[in-house]
C-alpha cells in the first residue's frame, strides 16, 4: 500500500529502467575485437549467476558501455525461462552480456534491481506475464514486450525494506528446503541399501536361520528346467500328432537347453541360493522378445501399447498407453502381455523395469521394451527385484553397444545371471521390500508434501509483498506519488535532450506513460 492506504502506482519497465540493453549477437563471421567473458541464458539463475562456465566471444572497444555489466545492474533471460533473472553484485569475473539477455540498469534512488528481481520471479510464477511472451512452443520476452511490462512503485525505502525481508524470509526457506532435499538424498540412499541387502541376501538372514529346511535353489533350478523340457517335449509332440505322423528317432536331441550359468567370476551367495541365467528362468512357452517395432500411429481405440516411458520403478503407468491397430499387434504375438512378466528396457533407456500388472493382460510392448516371462516356480516380482539393482543395471550398461541409439542385444539378456534363493525365499524378500519400501514411500510423499507447502509459502510471501503488506509503512517515506512524478519529470528532460540519458548511451527513450 502506499499513499493514505492506496495501492502503489506502476509503471511500464521502459519508462521506469534509465538503461535497457539486450545482448549483443554471437557471431564469429562477423564479430571483432578482442576475446572477452560474456553471460549465456544458461549462466543466469534466479537470484544468482552460474560463472563456472563461462565463453568468450570478441566484443570492440567502443561495445563495453553497450554490453558491460555493472553492480547493481539486473540480468534478465530472453528465452529459455523468459523473466528469469539475478542481479549482478560486484562479481569479479568481467563479463558482457550475449544477445539471449536483457540487461536492465536502474537509478540508485529510483529503483532497487532485486525489487525489481523479486517482482520478475513473482509474474513467472503466478504466469501474470504469459501476456508478454511471444512464441507458442519456445517462449521469448522479448525488449519491445519487456518494456510494457508494469512494474508496481513503492517508495525506495520502502522497496529495500520489502526487499530485506523477502531474503530473511527465503533465507529461513531455503534451509527448510535443502534439510527435506537432504532426507529425499537419504531416501534414496536406503531404497539402494535395502535392495543390495535383499539381492545379496542380507535382507533374510535372520529368515534362513529360522527356515533351514527349505528346499535349495539349486533343486528349484532343476525342477524349472525340467518343466521347460517337458512343455518342450509335450509342444513337439503335439506338432508330429497334428500332422499325423510319427516323431523320428532321437528327436529329443534338438532340445536347445537355455544360457547355463558360469559363476566362477560371480561373488559367493548365501547357503541355498545358486547362480542363474535369465533364460534358465524363462516360463519356456515363451522366449524372451523384443516388442512392436513399427507401432504406427496412436489410435484412440486398439490394442494398448507399453512404450519405455511408460515403464519405471517396477510399474506400468496405465494412464498414458497409447494404441495401435490390432493387426499390427497380432504380428508380434510373441510380445502380448498376459500380466505377470517382467518388463525390461533395452532401447535409448537401458534398464527400466515393471511388472505387467493384470489390468495390462492383452496389451503389447514397443520395439525398446523387452518381455521376459518366468517360470511359473519364480517370483517375479523378485526377479524384478535383482534386475533394478544398480550392480544388475550397469552390467546390461555395459553389454549394451552404440547404433542409432543405446541397444541392448536380447542375446545379453539371456546369458544375464541373477542370484537364485529358494522360492519361499523369494517371496519373503519381496515382502520385505515391499514393507519397507512402502514406509519410504509414505516418507517420500510427506517430504514431498512439505516441499510443495514451501513453494506455496514462497509464492504467499511475494503476494504479500507485493500487496504491500509484508512490512510495515514508514510516514517518512517519500510518498510513492511524488516518486512518480519525480521519473516522469525526468524522463521528460531526457526525452527533451533527444532522448540520451547520458552521452554514452545508446538507447533513446520514448514518452513516459502514466
């Protein structure tokens, strides 16, 4: 609030800044001069700079008072996050501006820049400048459309003091702000500790002590690949009957055992748990597939696909599958879910994992999505498990070679070897994570909840100020009125000189408007 309780006047940003540059053009045809230090859109944060990275460009010597940066002076992002900006205080590194920035420049006893800084990061978040934005997919605020821009004209003092507890109060914030990133950094640190517990079987120490009957995984193993023989001998037969004839001596013999293990180099496992490849595993009616590889368009109705964005964090996100023509799904059958495989990513994004949930029976999977069904004696969910642990994933990195994109051969998944427990193992390691996971979960969304209560807190907090009712009013402030009126008559002069704020200035000035 300002005089007798009014609201503040405003004032277009043209007619308010003495100064307003933008960014001189980067051009290594056409530029000369001597190789100095500029501010790239990536170098202005809001309310600081990033100088780790500076280039250098050639700026003439009469480009210095055009371009050059000066304390005080507010650096204003062109595109990228138009409005973004920071003001420049004292920093040693002697820099010029490139043409992705504005570079405001205020008079001391008119303005104050982080004022003027506070209210760019205020109109950004509320999106109360969206009116001044040119572009549709790649948004720019450009010099014409920044100068109309009205900003709000409290006294000086007055803005210093808002000004002085904006950063009390975001200062407070901030420390908030990185103890809960801190404890979402620590989350994520035990989500990674409980899964190296449970694939190396930490997690159910204690369980095997008190189960040491159960039945070893190395026998597990055997039933499994005698249940993959048997469906393949009972298929083949099936086969010979269909045609009417009689299956050949020795036919037995084209049985294709799966990858075999080779744990020589692998690390020693627990008592009961052996080492297994991926296809030792495999359901065996299926093979391990790639998906669709040329889905076509997304139709509003057909057979639902899994794409690599749709898979993360052992999930499939139903919401947001696309379609695809019913006929180009049928010629990868091979692929089609019927709820329980595992999912693997093996294209561009190596190493996103789900389980296929049942609501998902019928859909199919994109080229970059592979389909891994297992035996029907394997949990799932723990394979799942052991193929999101970072050691599993940077082993298929690493398998993984260069084409177009990343590409993990389906040949690597096969021969791919996970630890092996005893099925009821299994299932008491992935009821354990499950539990433990799910308290992370419930930590991680209240974390989240109160990271979004400070950015609205944030947000409050600049309405307020800029209501004029974050800090008290002082009667001995100049009245904002006259403070207006002081710039306009200012400004009339200067428009009188031919419009030249100084000799050194090479903008003009148009008329002040109210």
């Amino acid at each position: 609030m300002s005089d007798n309780g009014k609201p503040w006047p405003s004032i277009r940003l043209g007619d308010l800044a003495s100064e307003m540059c933008l960014g001189k053009m980067l051009d290594k045809q056409k530029n000369r001069g001597t190789f100095k230090p500029y501010l790239r859109n990536v170098n202005v944060r809001w309310f600081s700079f990033d100088l780790s990275d500076l280039k250098e460009m050639r700026f003439e010597e009469g480009e210095e008072a055009r371009y050059g940066i000066q304390s005080g002076d507010l650096v204003i992002c062109e595109g990228g996050e138009p409005g973004r900006a920071a003001v420049w205080k004292e920093q040693s590194t002697d820099a010029r501006i490139q043409k992705a920035l504005h570079r405001v420049r205020f008079r001391a006893d008119q303005y104050d820049s982080s004022f003027a800084m506070y209210f760019l990061y205020y109109g950004t978040l509320t999106n109360d400048f969206a009116t001044h934005y040119t572009g549709t997919t790649i948004k720019h605020l450009t010099g014409k459309a920044l100068s109309q821009v009205r900003f709000p004209l409290p006294s000086v003092n007055e803005q210093r003091r808002i000004v002085a507890k904006i950063e009390e109060l975001f200062s407070d914030l901030d420390a908030g702000v990185a103890a809960l990133e801190r404890a979402k950094a620590n989350l994520k640190r035990y989500r990674a500790a409980v899964l190296k517990a449970a694939v190396d079987g930490m997690l159910t120490e204690q369980w095997r002590a008190d189960n040491p009957d159960v039945e070893p995984a190395t026998e597990l193993l055997q039933r499994i690949l005698a249940e993959r023989r048997k469906r393949w001998e009972a298929e083949q037969l099936a086969k010979y009957e269909a045609k009417g004839t009689k299956p050949p001596t020795g036919w037995k013999e084209k049985y294709k055992e799966p990858a075999q293990s080779n744990a020589d180099r692998m690390p020693v496992l627990p008592d009961a748990w052996c080492w297994a490849t991926i296809e030792q595993i495999n359901a065996g009616d299926r093979s391990i597939a790639y998906g669709v590889l040329q889905p076509g368009p997304d139709l509003p109705v057909g057979v639902p696909l899994v794409r690599v964005c749709d898979v993360a964090n052992g999930r499939v996100a139903l919401d947001q599958l696309k379609c695809i023509d019913p006929k180009i799904s049928e010629q990868y059958r091979r692929t089609l879910l019927r709820g329980g495989e595992v999912l693997l990513t093996v294209v561009g994004t190596i190493g996103r994992t789900a389980i296929v949930p049942s609501d998902a029976a019928g859909a199919n999977t994109a080229r970059a999505v592979s389909v891994i069904p297992t035996s029907k004696f394997i949990n799932a969910h723990f394979v799942e498990i052991v193929l999101r642990d970072p050691r599993m994933q940077a082993r298929l990195t690493r398998a993984a070679h260069e084409v177009a994109r990343k590409t993990l051969n389906l040949e690597d998944v096969r021969v791919a070897m996970i630890p092996l427990p005893p099925r009821n193992e299994q299932d008491e390691i992935v009821t354990e994570i499950q539990r433990l996971w799910s308290i992370a979960d419930e930590a991680e969304h209240l974390l989240e909840g109160s990271l979004q209560r400070s950015a609205r807190l944030r947000q409050s907090i600049l309405k307020r100020a800029f209501e004029g009712k974050l800090v008290p009013q002082d009667p001995n402030d100049e009245p904002a009125s006259k403070l207006l009126a002081r710039i306009k008559a200012e400004r009339a002069a200067i428009d009188a000189n031919g419009g030249k704020v100084t000799k050194r200035s090479p903008w003009k000035r148009k008329s002040i408007g109210s």
